[in-house]
C-alpha cells in the first residue's frame, strides 16, 4: 500500500473518531437538556414526561451511566425546589435497575460526607431532604434514614463543641421532616416519637442569649419575633398535630406508587459527623422576620399561619429564588412571580416579607443593598395593579412599629424607603404622617422623617424636596448647605489667620504648586507655642490651609478631590502624621460643612484613601464629646 492511501486511511480514522466523541457529547448535552428541564411548564403531563424520561435513561444507562449519575446528584442539590420531580425519577430508575440505584446512593452519601467535613451546611441539608423522600420513593429504607437522624442528634450530646454546631445538625433533621414526616408515622411511629423527644428535650435546654441582638423589634406585638430553630419546631409540631398532612409539596411518585412499592430498597451506609474543629465555621442564628398576617391580606387566598408548616415551605423557596437570581432583578422578580400553586397564596405579601426579612436581616445583610430596592421597583413594575400596594401597605405597618425597631433595621429602613421614592418622584401619602411634627424631636417617627428627607436630598435637591412635603414638615427638611468659610474678609476679617487665607487664595488661584503654599503659610504662628514649645505642629496653619482649600473647592466633589490630590504634599507636611493634627483637620471640614453632610463624609473618605488621616482619628473624633449633638441626629 502506497503512502497516499495510508494518509487517506488516517485520515477516515481521526474523522471517524471526531465523529463519535461529538456524537457523544451531543447525546449528553440532551440528557443533560431533559434531566434539568423535567418539571418545566409542557403540554404533557409531569407522571407522563417522569416516565419517558425514566425509559429514556434506562437506555442510555449503559454506555452513559457516570455522566447520568453526575447529572442527577448536581440536580438533587441545586434545584432543591424540585426534589419529589428528581427522587420520584430515581425511584423508577431503581425499580428498574437495582444497581443503578445503590450506585446513586452511593455517590450522594459521598457527596453528603464532602459537605459535613467541607462546612457546605446547606448542601448537606439539601442531600439529607433528598434522602428523606426517597423513603417515600422505596428507594431507601425507614430505617437507614432513621439512624442517619440520630447519628446528627449525637451532636447535641457533645461536650466541649459550640451550640450553633448542634443546631446546624438539627436543622438538617427537622427541615427534612415535612417530606417524610406521614411515611415515618404509618411505619415507624414509636420511633419517630423517640426522636422527636430527643429534639425537643434538646429545644428546651439549648440558649437563648443570642436572640435579643437578632431581633428586628424590641417588642413581641403584634408578631412574636422566634428564633428559627425555634420557630421551624413549632411549625413541626403543627404539622405532627395535623397527622404530618402537608398542603404545599407536590409528590408525583405517588401516581407511581404501584411500581417503586416492588422496588428493592438500600440502606445509607454509617455516617457519622465529623468531629468539630475550631477552624469550622457554621450557620449564623436568625431571627425569623413576620410582618404580615391573615387579618391584613384582603379577601382572596388566606396567608399560611406563622406556625404552619406550608409558612415554612414557601419562606423557604422564595429565599432560594432570591438567593439564585439576586444579581439578575429582572430575572429574579419574574421568578417569584411566576412561584407554582400562587393561585393558593396571596404571594405579594409573601413576596415583600420574604424580602423585607432579606434586607432587616442582622447582624448583617445576605446581599448588598441595592440589590433589595431594586428588585421591589422591578416587581412594582411587572405587577402594578398590586404590588405596589402592598408595598404601601408594609411600609405603613413598618412605620407604625417604628418605635421599637432596631436601630440598624431603622437605618436600612431609611436607606431603601428614600431610594424607593426617589424612583416614584418622591410620591407618597404624606399628610398621614403630618402627626410626627407635634410629637417630641427625638421621637422615632420624627427622626426616621428627618432622615428619609435627608436621603431623599442626596438624590435630588433640596428645593424639590421641599415642594413634595407637606409645609408641617419643615422642620425635617435639612437646611440649606453652606459652605461656611471662617476666614471670609467680609465676616471675619479680625480673625487670626484671615490674611494668610487670603495670601492661600491668591497662590492658588495663579496656579501656584505646594511649595508657594508652604511659604505663604509661615507667616502663621503656632497659637500653642506659648504653651508647648515642643508642639510638633502649627495647629493654626493646618486650619487655615485646610478651610482655604476645601472653600476654593466647594463648587463640586471634584473640585475639592482636585484640589486635596494636587495639595496632598501640604497636608503631609503640616500633619506629619500626629493625630491631634489630624482632629484639627476634621474639626476644620465639619465647620466649613456643618449643614452639608454628605461633603462631610466625602471629603473625610477622601482623606482616609489617601492616608492623611487615619481610621482610628476619625473614630475617636466622632465620638469625642464635642461631636455628642450629632449622635442623636
């Protein structure tokens, strides 16, 4: 055979070769396609689509299994909205192929391993809600899942390891108790009752020191403020009260109960939680937010009582979609909107809580800020015969409860409400609020005025704000800023330092560099001299080029960063890096803009990302006594 026709040869086995590996990709993309989409809006029904995809997947079980596998144990944790859809399909696949099924069971046990010893909290709680209702699917036995239960339990009773570790595990527990809660009662009832005593005793006992600096409100009225573990058990014994009969979870392996119920079952292997380490980190506590009840929804489908089990569920499920799509607002309002059985619930309010707990939620928020504000405008726009409503109407009971809110929830509260208006050309029923003028100026509901009016100002201006609000309310509305030069010729020219600034303005202006301002500032003497010879700095020239600078540069932001930046030589060398110079240099910006706050904040940033002045400075000026008129402002 010639050279030609073996190149041609080659040539046929490299093609053929590409062929079958893009053939083979192409067949996986589609099982990828139909296991992640099954469950989606379709002409057919879903125990129809299970059971083509179930047939479909039996076939290529062969030649695919690993990359099926794969794909099934991503789906199990990331899409946990659809965990009856996925176990349901696993149960037909087991019936089908035993060995499939102790396979899958394997991987999800080292998946569940991976997640205790990595800290990931949420995908073992996931993986154990997946075996919980794969009882139901007779993919697992009652009793396997049981001891896997009270092998999380064992942590309560451990000796020297945080609560939160414990709590963590028995988190795991109760929130998968609601899928298997009626399969453990009809056949393992004594037991089920075993365990949970064994929770309850771990209930009463656990503490409780944490909650005050979690709660949203100081007082329990109307709504009491529970702690989750807390409130997830009351919802538990609810639903243990209700025969364990739930309203919300879709279960379509019961349409296939004649198939799984001949299917052998597996066991979980032992699985004991790895030992606590200090370097573990696990779930922060939280207080569980409630705003809403029954009585303020109007008449349509009644909201899930606060100990319901269902209240539960649909908490839960919206926080995942928040939690998925918090960067995308568009993507994420169309989300919630569209949350299966919203026929059965009135979901924008359920919609505003889940999100006002998002953003009330302490110490700190799950997402940054705009992401709250933003997301509510977008559903007021998709929705706007109603959401935006509701919205009013959270607002109103907000505002009514203000009193007794935390302070960080209050500012939050402040941020969000001035940014919503801002969008809604500052719009809103004012005259309700006409009350807050007649009432003491430290009162909550004056200050929280005072300071969305402030808000609102920072993203409009003063004059516009001032026609929105009632006549009442000027005494919310901020004054007017100023720039408050000292040195001014025309209203301080007796002052010491008064020609110096003048000598300053007039360097500057003829675009002279630091060196010319250095020299002009030596005809300044040091005020302290006399006092202290050895003062390291002339607290007198670092106040003068200080209020001349930052006055040439009040026309804008950038003309005072302009001018910080070209001077920054000066600053170094006056301050020298001592803090009492630094407090001359603060005390210096809040005369110049003692009615202009947000220059205050600017122009101390500034100064800090360009480390003239320091942190600590800054702290220990803020709360020095001389600043104590602005801590209640």
């Amino acid at each position: 055979m010639n050279r030609r026709k073996l190149d041609e040869l080659g040539d046929y086995d490299v093609r053929d070769r590409k062929r079958r590996r893009t053939d083979a990709t192409e067949i996986e993309d589609r099982l990828e396609s139909l296991i992640n989409r099954v469950g989606e809006k379709s002409t057919s029904s879903l125990e129809s689509n299970l059971e083509g995809l179930a047939s479909v997947l039996e076939a290529d079980i062969i030649n695919y299994k690993g990359k099926i596998l794969k794909i099934l144990s991503e789906c199990a944790v990331k899409m946990p909205e659809k965990t009856t859809i996925y176990t349901t399909l696993v149960g037909l696949l087991n019936a089908k192929n035993y060995n499939f099924g102790g396979e899958f069971m394997d991987l999800m046990t080292r998946k569940l391993k991976e997640a205790l010893k990595g800290c990931m909290w949420k995908t073992a709680r996931y993986i154990v809600r997946f075996f919980a209702d794969m009882v139901n699917c007779h993919v697992i036995s009652t009793n396997s899942l049981l001891k896997l239960y009270h092998s999380f339990l064992e942590t309560t009773r451990e000796d020297n390891s945080p609560q939160v570790r414990s709590d963590t595990y028995v988190y795991a527990v109760l929130s998968s108790l609601p899928w298997v809660g009626r399969e453990l009662y009809e056949k393992k009832e004594q037991e089920l009752e075993l365990l949970l005593k064994h929770i309850e005793i771990y209930i009463r006992k656990r503490s409780r020191k944490h909650v005050n600096g979690l709660r949203v409100w100081k007082s329990d009225r109307p709504h009491p403020q529970e702690e989750y573990l807390d409130c997830l058990w009351a919802q538990i014994c609810k639903l243990k009260a209700d025969m364990w009969q739930e309203k919300h979870i879709a279960r379509p392996y019961v349409a296939f109960d004649s198939i799984l119920c001949e299917a052998l079952q597996h066991h979980i292997p032992p699985i004991t939680p790895p030992p606590h380490h200090p370097d573990n980190t696990y779930h922060f506590p939280w207080v569980v937010f409630r705003l809403f009840d029954y009585t303020d929804c109007p008449e349509g489908p009644v909201l899930p009582g606060a100990h319901s089990i269902e209240r539960y569920l649909i908490e839960e499920h919206l926080h995942n979609i928040i939690k998925e799509y918090h960067l995308e607002r568009k993507i994420c309002a169309s989300a919630l909107l569209e949350f299966p059985l919203k026929q059965k619930i009135p979901l924008e309010y359920m919609i505003v809580e889940v999100i006002m707990a998002e953003l009330f939620h302490l110490p700190t928020m799950r997402y940054i800020e705009i992401c709250y504000g933003s997301l509510l405008i977008e559903l007021c726009k998709l929705q706007p015969s109603t959401m935006p409503q509701v919205l009013a109407q959270a607002v109103e009971l907000l505002y009514d409860r203000i009193d007794t809110m935390n302070v960080c929830c209050l500012e939050r509260f402040v941020s969000w409400f001035a940014y919503h208006l801002s969008n809604f050309q500052f719009k809103w029923s004012w005259d309700d609020w006409i009350g807050a003028s007649q009432l003491d100026h430290e009162h909550p509901r004056g200050k929280f005025i005072a300071e969305v009016l402030k808000k609102c100002m920072r993203l409009s201006y003063r004059q516009r704000i001032a026609e929105v609000v009632p006549e009442q309310f000027d005494c919310f509305i901020p004054p007017k800023p100023t720039c408050n030069f000292k040195f001014d010729p025309d209203t301080g020219s007796d002052l010491p330092g008064c020609d110096t600034a003048q000598a300053i303005i007039t360097v500057i202006k003829n675009k002279g560099g630091p060196e010319e301002v250095l020299k002009a500032l030596q005809a300044l003497n040091n005020p302290v001299k006399d006092v202290d010879d050895d003062s390291p700095f002339n607290s007198m020239q670092i106040e003068v080029f200080t209020q001349t600078l930052l006055f040439l540069g009040s026309k804008t932001f950038s003309h005072s960063f302009a001018g910080i930046a070209k001077f920054i030589k000066v600053f170094e060398t006056l301050i020298g890096g001592h803090e009492d110079a630094q407090l001359v240099v603060l005390r210096a910006i809040y005369e110049l803009w003692s009615t202009h706050h947000q220059m205050i904040v600017m122009l101390i940033d500034k100064l800090l990302r360009t480390n003239t002045i320091q942190c600590a400075t800054v702290a220990n000026w803020i709360f020095s006594s001389e600043m104590k008129e602005e801590f209640t402002k």
